[in-house]
C-alpha cells in the first residue's frame, strides 16, 4: 500500500501538483469534431499561469486548435495555426492525427515543442516549434535535422536529446544545448556510445549537477548500457547500466528524495529486481521499498 503511495505522489509531483490534487472541469474539453482524441503532453507554465496541451485534436470548446490549446482565463484558446499545414483549412475529423508534441517546457519566456508535428501554423517545421506568447518563430534558425525525445532546463540552459545530428550547421550528436542564442553539443557522445539503428535516446535528468540520459544504446565496446551521464567533461557509465530482462530501455528520470528514478522497460538492474521502475543514490541501483516513503517526509504534509 505504501509503495502504492509513493507511486501516486511521484505522479503528482511529476505534474507539479503542490500539496494538494483538484479536479475541475476545463470547459467541455478536447476533441476532434465529435470524436474523442487523445492529448498527449502537458505543460502549466506557473509563470503565466498557463495549461498548454498538445495531442490528436483538432478542436477545445468548439474551436478549431489544431493540435494543440492553451486553458487560461477559465477558457480554452487556440495558438494561432498551431500544427495545421494549412491553418484555415476546415478540419475534417480525421484531421490532427498525425500532429502532435510529445513535450513542452518553457524557457527564456518561451515554450517549446518538439514531437510529430511536420507544421507549425503552416509552415514546414518536421518536429520543432516555438511559441514566443503571441505567435510562433519563424523562421527557427537552428533546427534539429532529426526527432527531439525530451526538453530539459538545467542551470538557465536547455538541453534535448533525441535522434538527431545536428542542429542547423552544428554537429549535436544525440544530445545538445542551447543557451538562448545558439546550440552546442553535449561532450561527444557517439565517442563513448553506439547509437545503433534504430538508437533510442529518450529521457534526460540531472542528478547531483551531473547530466543523464537514457534510451537504448551501447557503450563502445557493444555492451547494452541505456543509461550515461556526463561530468562535464566526458560521458560515462553508470554502473552496469540498466539493460536485464529482454528488450530493456529507459524512458524517464525524475530526482526524489536525494535519490534519481529511473523509469523504462526492464525487469531487473544489476540483478537488482525492478520491474520498471529503480533508484540510483550515486553509487549504487536499489529497489523502491517502504524506506523511500517513510524517509521522505513529504507524503502525508
């Protein structure tokens, strides 16, 4: 039961939920006339008080969204074209499908998309868009020339990774930086890993002010590993990595309670059991048990 606890407020926290869980209606929702599609990722700006969403819809309160919203002011509001190629063009139900974000996050007052959306407000974007609070940029000068799998702000930098090479004419293996005005590579990550077809780089999370990444991928010698970090100068292992029971991955970081969640399919780590979900403390990979509720202090405030 406890471990049923941590699980729900790790959820909520996730989500940025406070100390306590509401829920209210937001209008009559989202759908894609008359059918119910869903969203797919989530982001409330505390700054603006803003819920951005992003999913297969093409309507929110009866207006046309084009795959993704905005709720503030106790009303749904479009993001003018948002991910039509065509943003006048009348939505058929099937319309919206194939346009989606899988993250959004703010940065430098701006939010940012990244998922399966070829266009944003009509024009050719192949995954990458940037909302400036009044309208998108356009044109972006440095775009990804791949998929982006995950945003992350880290000391007033933003980091991405994904399946990509390169950002505009700059080489960016796997994972990259911005600072605001330019995109840098992350150390050299193809040096000390294999990103074999189909590589999978997924997830981000910093952990005592190192970087981690997570996917499927090797290390230099082929050895499955799916986890790295990187010390600011070179990317290394992190332990034996995360790569028992079958086909293994990682595909989410959260830190908690002096401690890095690591999410992912996999049943074991280390021969430590997992079943999907295990802790790194710095040193070592250990199973959630009741010592992780019971040690936060944070559950039952």
């Amino acid at each position: 039961m406890k471990r049923i606890v941590l699980y729900i407020y790790l959820l909520a926290s996730f989500l940025g939920m406070g100390q306590a869980v509401k829920f209210h209606k937001l209008g009559n929702g989202i759908n894609n006339n008359g059918y119910y599609t869903p969203v797919r990722s989530m982001f409330y700006d505390t700054i603006d008080k803003k819920l951005y969403v992003a999913g297969h819809f093409t309507q929110a309160d009866n207006k046309t969204v084009w795959g993704v919203a905005v709720w503030y002011n106790n009303m749904w509001d479009s993001l003018r074209g948002g991910f039509a190629q065509y943003p006048q063009q009348t939505p058929a139900p099937n319309e919206g499908y194939s346009s989606w974000a899988r993250k959004i996050i703010r940065y430098k007052n701006k939010v940012y998309f990244v998922g399966g959306m070829s266009y944003v407000n009509g024009k050719l974007t192949s995954g990458f868009g940037v909302w400036n609070g009044s309208n998108w940029d356009y044109p972006i000068p440095e775009m990804p020339n791949g998929n982006i799998y995950d945003l992350k702000v880290f000391n007033d930098t933003l980091y991405a990774c994904g399946l990509f090479t390169k950002f505009g004419n700059t080489t960016c293996n796997n994972i990259a930086k911005f600072d605001g005005n330019s995109w840098k590579p992350v150390g050299n990550f193809q040096k000390f890993y294999k990103t074999y077809a189909p590589a999978q780089i997924n997830a981000l999370g910093f952990f005592n002010n190192q970087l981690y990444v997570g996917g499927a991928f090797s290390d230099s010698t082929g050895m499955p590993r799916n986890i790295a970090k990187f010390d600011g100068t070179k990317w290394t292992n992190v332990e034996a990595g995360i790569k028992q029971g079958g086909t293994s991955y990682v595909t989410a970081f959260e830190e908690f309670n002096a401690k890095l969640y690591i999410g992912g399919h996999f049943f074991k780590t280390n021969e430590i059991p997992g079943k999907c979900l295990v802790t790194w403390d710095g040193q070592n990979y250990n199973s959630i048990n009741d010592n992780d509720l019971e040690n936060s202090g944070e559950i039952f405030r």
